[in-house]
C-alpha cells in the first residue's frame, strides 16, 4: 500500500532494546499483529508473544481465537518471514519463521532490528479502493452570501495527525488557509472518530491515474487542532493495518 514516511521511523539494531520492548509486550499481556501479503492482498492476525526463550533467540506467538490460530497457521505455512506490529510501542518489525507446532502456536527468530514511529509524527497512508476511509462536516463558504454545505468525501490520505480529501473547483470557495472546523467526523471502518480541525494546504490537483479525477481538483489538507489520544491511536493502527514491511522501511 502507498505510505509517506517522510523519514519518520526510526530503524533500532540494540539487541538489548529489542529484547525489552517484546519482553515488555509479553509481561503486560499487549496486543501485537501479525501478517503476510498472500496474492497481493494483506492478510492480519491478532497474536500474543506467549514465550520468549532469550537463550534460544526464539518467540512462541500464540493466536487468539480458534479462527486466529487456523489463520496464523495459513500464514506461516511455507513461509520464511512473517511481520508483527506492535500498536502500543509503535513498532514493527520482520522475522523468520522457525517452525509451526502441533498446537498451532509457531515459533519465530528474535528480530535482528525494529523499526519504531517517531511519536511526535505520524505515518500517512494513501487511501486506495477497498479501504474505507470518509469525512462529513459543515463549511460555510466565504462569499457575500453566506451559505453552509454538508461535505461528505472520502479521504485522499489519512495519519494520527491530520487528512486530505478532494473537491471541485467551485467548492474552493469554502475553504482557505487557516479555517477552522470545529467537528469533523471521521468514519473508518467500523468505527466513528470526532476531532476538530483547520485548513493548513490547498493544493490544485492534476488528474492521473491515482485519483481518479476527470478533471482538475483541490486537495484540502487538514491538521487536527483537537483529538482524543484513544482516537489518534486507532488511526495510526488503522494506518498500520494497510501497509507492508516494505513500504515502512
């Protein structure tokens, strides 16, 4: 999936380091990701660090639910690496699968490194089709005549710390530099998230064949001025969810 990383992860080879945040992840019970790209489509398990044997260099992940074990051990079957997402560390990384046991669980190699979110940043993904990603909120334009006008769009790009959708030429007249919206609703996946917002770009967009456009477009940019940290936390998860070890690093 596209990403920007613009530079924002932090790529760590401590051995000791990496040790403390999965041991760490394991000790508090945190919840963790696993997933493999199978026929060019992403496919997620939430999984648990179950064991970790230091001397041996090794981790036994557990899946959660029987449908989770049926779906980790899809994974892993014939695969040599799979990749882990820590959500409340920010961390992800790539390892080799070791071996699958009778019991479902698999064991994989220590990471030789991690990668890790600059917390102050946020990754930005690029909203593709399939990903459901929208916006709805009230603008009133700047016109003599004032007017308000329901948007509701589907998001160009997405990160914990802001979005961007596209609109047509005459709507340009709602927005400009600096504006204010004070409830912006975003709806991602199953979920509804309420933050406050301004204007902080309005970029013209040529039509290419990455949106789609027929015709010329501005691209409104938003920052967040307000959002629950819970509702930043989802985003960057939901970020997460759609890209590839690849794409991060």
């Amino acid at each position: 999936m596209n990403l920007s990383n613009e530079n924002l992860l932090q790529k760590n080879f401590d051995d000791w380091d990496i040790f403390s945040i999965i041991n760490n992840t394991k000790i508090n019970e945190k919840p963790v990701l696993g997933w493999k790209i199978i026929a060019g489509k992403k496919v997620t398990v939430e999984v648990t660090f179950h064991i970790i044997r230091k001397f041996r260099n090794e981790i036994v992940v557990k899946a959660i639910g029987k449908q989770g074990k049926s779906t980790l051990s899809n994974l892993a079957a014939g695969a040599q690496k799979l990749n882990f997402y820590l959500p409340d560390e920010m961390v992800l990384f790539q390892t080799e699968v070791k071996q699958i046991e009778a019991s479902g669980d698999i064991k994989v190699k220590m990471p030789c490194m991690i990668a890790q979110i600059n917390r102050r940043k946020s990754l930005r993904l690029f909203i593709e089709n399939g990903m459901k990603a929208q916006v709805s909120f009230l603008k009133q334009n700047h016109g003599q005549l004032k007017r308000t006008q329901q948007f509701k769009r589907m998001c160009f790009d997405i990160s914990g710390g802001g979005i961007s959708f596209i609109i047509s030429k005459m709507q340009k007249q709602f927005f400009r530099d600096a504006d204010k919206i004070k409830k912006v609703s975003l709806y991602i996946e199953d979920f509804e998230i309420d933050a406050e917002a301004r204007v902080v770009n309005l970029l013209e967009i040529i039509p290419n064949s990455k949106n789609e456009l027929n015709y010329k477009g501005w691209k409104v940019c938003l920052e967040f001025s307000f959002i629950r940290p819970e509702d930043k936390k989802r985003i960057d998860e939901y970020v997460f969810k759609y890209i590839s070890f690849e794409d991060a690093i």
